[in-house]
C-alpha cells in the first residue's frame, strides 16, 4: 500500500483521508514549481507547468500492477473486470465529492 506523503500536502490528506474513498485513494500534485507557473505563458513552462492552480491527480494506494496502471483495469482475469468497473466508479464518486 502507498504511504509515502508530499510535504506541503498536509492539510489536504488530513481532510481527504477522512472522507469515503480516503482509506483506498491518495491525493498527489505536481512540483511546487509546476504549480506556481501553471498560468506562465513562458516556452520554459508551456506543457510543463501545472493544469490550474489547484490542479491535484487521485490515484490508488494500491501499488499492484493490475490496479495502479488504468490501462490494464479489469484484464487480470473476468472476475477482475467486475472488480474495476465497480474500482472506477468509486474513484470517480471520490474525484466528485473532492471538487
């Protein structure tokens, strides 16, 4: 399971974890850098810098092949398939009850 944290990331995992999603999704964002240039029209920062100011990725805890890459959802087995359309459903619900 995924335990590492971003410093500055505190007070966001603190309000994340406790909500539905929190104990199997983890928050991440780009470099502080990113972040304060993502509205840079500069040609350093164009397709480098963060999408919005506040721009955060949701991803798993679980490190697995099978559900840390989205692309590969559900193709372990047929029992697996139902398992990552339920998967995503939650996470999509979690990204929603986030913004």
């Amino acid at each position: 399971q995924g335990t590492v944290t971003q410093p500055g990331m505190e007070e966001e995992h603190a309000v994340f974890e406790q909500q539905a999603g929190g104990e199997r999704f983890v928050l991440a964002r780009n470099r502080p850098d990113a972040d304060e240039n993502w509205a840079s029209d500069d040609e350093h920062w164009v397709g480098k810098a963060s999408m919005s100011a506040r721009h955060r990725f949701l991803t798993t805890r679980d490190l697995s092949w099978w559900w840390f890459n989205v692309l590969v959802f559900g193709m372990r087995d047929v029992e697996q398939l139902g398992a990552a359309i339920s998967f995503l459903k939650e996470m999509q619900a979690t990204a929603i009850s986030w913004t």
